[in-house]
C-alpha cells in the first residue's frame, strides 16, 4: 500500500534552495508514437532550445556551451570556450519525460504491467522495454547538452523505485537530490520496475512526477505534450473543446472552470490507445489533479508553444 512515509523515509529529501519546476515532455511530443523506436529529432530540438530559455531568469547567453562530447551522428563536438563566464544556474529545474514509441510496444506485447517475472516473455519483455526506454534517455539527454544544460539521465528502476500491486511502494531520491545540489539537471523517465506483490509492472512518468512534487515542493508543475492542453475530448473530434482552467478541491476531485460548457457538461472523454499502457492522458489529468492538491500549480501545454501561454490548460 502506497503511503508518504514509505516514500520519504528512504532518503534525506532537502535540497540547497527550492525547486523552481518539474518539467513533464510527453512522449508522444517528441517521438514518432506510431512508428518504433523513432525520434522527432526537429521536435525534441525545438524543446531542448525553449528549455535552454525557460531554465535561465537572465537573458540566455547568445551561445551555448555544448556538452555532448560524444562521435555519434548529431550536433556533436568538443567545447573549448569553458573559460569563458560562469555557465547559467539550471540546478533549479528537474525533467521527467515519456516513452512515447520507445518501450510501450515492448511492454505490450509482452504484458511486462500485468506482472509474472517467471514467465519467458514477461521476463524478455521486461529487459527489452528498459534498453527501449532507456534509449530514448540517452537521446534526451544528449539533446538538452548540445542545448549547454547540464543534464543527466537517472532511472528510476536503477535507483531502487519499486511498486506493490501497481502502487508506488519505494522512491528513493537521494540521487535526484544530490545531481540538483551538485548543479545538474535530473532526467527521469518511465521506467519498468520491480513491484513487490505481482513481479514486476511499468511505473509512468506521470506517476513518477506525482511523487516528485509531492517530496521537492516545486513552485510549479508543466506537462509538455502534444496537443494545446486538456480537451473535453479527443482533441480530433472537431467539436473538441480546449479546457483553459480546472480547479481541484480537497477530496481530489476536480471541475472545469473555464471556460463554461453548455448543458453544464463537467465530464471528459479519454481515449488510451491500445499499446498505451501507463493509462494515457487517464494517468496524466489522474496525477495532475493530485499535484494541484497539494497547491502546486499545473500547466498542461503544447510542448512547442511558449510556456504559461493563454492557450494552456490550468489546474
């Protein structure tokens, strides 16, 4: 059973000054969701770009320092300008992304969420879904250094998060804690876990970043994804109307403020699509809603438009 105090007692959860933002990138935002395993390499350039920005409160240097050292194809090479001024604090600022196509197929075909280590497949499938997603790691994280942030990427199976029945039972994150006090910026992702009661299951990044405010307190909370925000619908339905406020009250339930629907309508309608098997956009407003308890705010937006812009969606 998940409870605060199994959470939090595992690590000293205190970091040197308080956490400006965690940062949700949705999968579906900067991959090519029905295409395996493929990056949108213009997308998540995009992002990395607006992040550099919206992580500095002064005026962003008109170069960056890139720190992807690596020979691989990309945008990759040696900086040797580091004796130039101090680099741009980001240490208040953590990211937690997506899997997109990376790792939902596999988890799928495999049922790596509904547990059963013992069997072959299940066993297979779970391996294959962490190289899948921690793949897609790599590539974020190698994105947002050739943008000068200095990030890096931590799993949440490598640092002991577990479940129980599908619950979160353990998060240990004296390693997020200790990266945002030595200066970097934690990239977290969903991950493929042990759960103590069925084997094994897929913990999302929503759920992930639930728990992360509910310990660090951040000032706010943004989910980028691929659509302008929350809609009363799937937003391909023409009739699909983009929800700009939702309020939470204290029992975890939540309306819509803005803007008024006709015929007093307060419900939404959500779709999963089949490999999804974190619970989709379900888990997302699940989770959003339950940060917004805590008084933190919630921004859901279109990843490639500007942060706090009109269009958003407010919880």
């Amino acid at each position: 059973m998940e409870t605060k105090q199994q959470i939090s007692s595992s690590s000293d959860v205190t970091t040197i000054k308080p956490l400006c933002c965690i940062v949700k990138l949705g999968g579906a935002a900067i991959t090519c969701k029905n295409e395996i395993e493929k990056i949108n390499e213009e997308n998540l350039g995009t992002v990395s770009s607006q992040l550099r920005h919206a992580m500095i409160s002064s005026p962003p240097p008109l170069k960056s320092f890139g720190m992807d050292w690596s020979k691989r194809p990309g945008t990759s090479e040696i900086s040797v300008e580091f004796e130039d001024p101090a680099l741009p604090d980001y240490s208040n600022f953590l990211v937690v992304h997506g899997a997109g196509s990376f790792g939902h197929f596999q988890a799928s075909r495999s049922a790596v969420h509904k547990g059963g280590l013992h069997l072959p497949l299940v066993k297979a499938g779970f391996v294959a879904t962490r190289i899948s997603v921690t793949t897609l790691n790599i590539e974020i994280v190698r994105s947002l250094a050739r943008e000068g942030i200095p990030s890096v990427g931590i799993s949440p199976f490598a640092c002991g998060w577990s479940t129980c029945e599908r619950h979160m039972a353990h998060a240990d994150i004296s390693q997020v804690v200790k990266a945002i006090n030595s200066g970097f910026v934690p990239v977290l992702h969903g991950d493929a876990v042990i759960d103590e009661s069925q084997g094994c299951t897929i913990l999302s990044g929503d759920v992930i970043i639930r728990h992360l405010a509910e310990l660090l307190k951040p000032e706010y909370v943004v989910f980028l994804t691929d659509v302008l925000g929350v809609y009363d619908r799937p937003p391909t339905d023409p009739n699909a109307i983009l929800l700009q406020e939702i309020a939470v009250d204290e029992d975890g339930s939540w309306s819509i403020i803005k803007p008024t629907l006709e015929g007093m309508n307060k419900e939404v309608e959500i779709t999963v699509a089949a490999h999804d098997t974190t619970g989709g956009m379900v888990t997302k407003i699940s989770e959003a809603a339950m940060i917004a308890k805590l008084g933190i705010d919630v921004y859901i937006v279109k990843a490639l438009s500007l942060m706090h812009r009109l269009q958003q969606s407010t919880l």
